[in-house]
C-alpha cells in the first residue's frame, strides 16, 4: 500500500497521541507505583511525553493544513 502525505500524517498523529496517552499514564500513576513498591521509569516517560507533545502540536497544525478543504466543507454542512 502506497503511504501518501495525508495518509502518513494521520498515522504518525495516531502513533504520537497513543504513546503521549501511555506516558501521560506513566506520569499519572508513577507516584501510586513507587510507594506500592514498583517505579515505573517516570523521568522517561517525562522528557517522552514532553517531546512527544511538541511533535504532536505540530504535526497536527500539519494534518489542519492537509485537510483544510475538508475541514471547511464539513463546517459549511454543519451550520446549514
């Protein structure tokens, strides 16, 4: 299957906003982990999820640009 440039971005965008939601989980429960006696790698998913977020942002004003004609139109048929 031939990956286009719309097509690569929505993937990678799925990719980033998976592994921010598993980082930002890490983050979340990293506290309860260590005093349960099990450390998750919580400095790791920090700068992870900190990156990944400013990738995320980015691309994301990307895929806006892609899909701008598509965008307009389904807000077009939503006001009628």
């Amino acid at each position: 299957m031939k990956c286009n440039l719309r097509m690569c971005v929505s993937l990678l965008l799925f990719a980033l906003w998976l592994i921010t939601g598993i980082t930002g989980t890490i983050l979340l429960i990293g506290p309860l982990t260590a005093k349960l006696g099990h450390p998750l790698p919580v400095s790791t998913a920090d700068t992870l999820h900190i990156y990944l977020g400013f990738a995320f942002f980015g691309l994301s004003i990307v895929h806006i640009a892609l899909n701008w004609s598509a965008l307009k139109a389904y807000f077009r048929n939503l006001t009628r």
